[in-house]
C-alpha cells in the first residue's frame, strides 16, 4: 500500500509522466489574443510542436510546485469544425506502467477564427499507486498563421486518497 507521504513526493513525477504520455487529449481555457485569430478557417492539420512555459502545479491537500517546461511534439487532425491533437512521443496510454481502464471520446472544436477547445477524460491506474485516477485534459487556444497558441491544463484525481493535482501552463507552437 503507497502511504499518503509516498503518494505526495510521487505525484509531481506522475505528473510529469502523464504529461509527456498522455498530453494532447484535451483543453479548456481562454489562451490567445484576438490579435492573433485567422479568418475563414479551413484546415489547420498538420504537424505542431507544443512548449510549455514552466508548470504551476496545485493539489486539493494545500501542496503547490513548479515543474519545467515541457517540448512536446504531435499532429493536428482537423476535419469540418472538430479538431484533435495526436502526441509523437508515445501513443495514448501507452506509457510504461500507466494502465488505460476507459477513455471519453475526445472533443475538439475549432471556429472560423482559429479559436479551439480539446478535452477528453481518462479513467487510469498507475504501478506504484493505489487506486484509480481519473486524468482530465484541457487545450486551449487559437491556431495563427505559423502555429498555435493557448493554455493547457490538466487534472488527475487519487480515488483513494480523495485528491486532485491540477497542472497547468501556457503554450505555444510552431506548424512545420
């Protein structure tokens, strides 16, 4: 059994772990100016890469920290006003020792100014930690001429230990 201690050291690299192999399931948040919108948008897919700036991370018990940036790289489907985001560096749930129980379907929406919203909810269990987590992701932002732009957030919930950890950055990217 993890004791709660274990589980706190722990959870910021999970965290981190879950970043790189889960990112790009979801999004919500208002990143982007109005500066940087496109007009009449009709199809942004293609190959991006996604940099965070350093990662505010705060939990439900009162913890707080920061962990680095992040270079992530992935594709973007984008098909009529649905759009999705697909990590390089692994697929999906693939991470060694993450363990995918259910998965939502992702949902991706784009307007005709760029602007998107990508979430999706994932029920997961970890080798080393107890229980069940349930792992929120959120993207959002506006796609411009050579990239995209926004916040990424996401969340994951100890089931046994009745604790969130929500980390949270702003991004960029270039379209290659």
């Amino acid at each position: 059994m993890l004791l709660i201690n274990d589980f706190k050291s722990a959870k910021l690299t999970y965290g981190l772990v879950i970043t790189l192999m889960l990112s790009g399931c979801g999004g919500s948040g208002s990143g982007g100016s109005d500066a940087e919108k496109l007009s009449g948008v009709s199809d942004v897919s293609g190959n991006y890469s996604m940099i965070t700036s350093a990662i505010s991370v705060e939990c439900t018990d009162g913890s707080t920290d920061t962990l680095p940036a992040q270079a992530l790289s992935g594709a973007i489907v984008h098909n009529g006003n649905k759009v999705e985001f697909f990590n390089d560096a692994q697929g999906p749930g693939s991470g060694s020792g993450i363990t995918i129980i259910e998965r939502d379907a992702t949902d991706g929406i784009i307007n005709e100014d760029g602007k998107f919203v990508i979430t999706t909810s994932i029920l997961a269990s970890i080798d080393g930690i107890d229980g069940n987590l349930t792992i929120n992701y959120h993207l959002s932002g506006y796609f411009n001429d050579s990239g995209w732009s926004g916040d990424y957030v996401y969340s994951f919930f100890s089931h046994n230990l009745s604790e969130t950890c929500t980390f949270s950055s702003p991004f960029s990217g270039s379209k290659s």
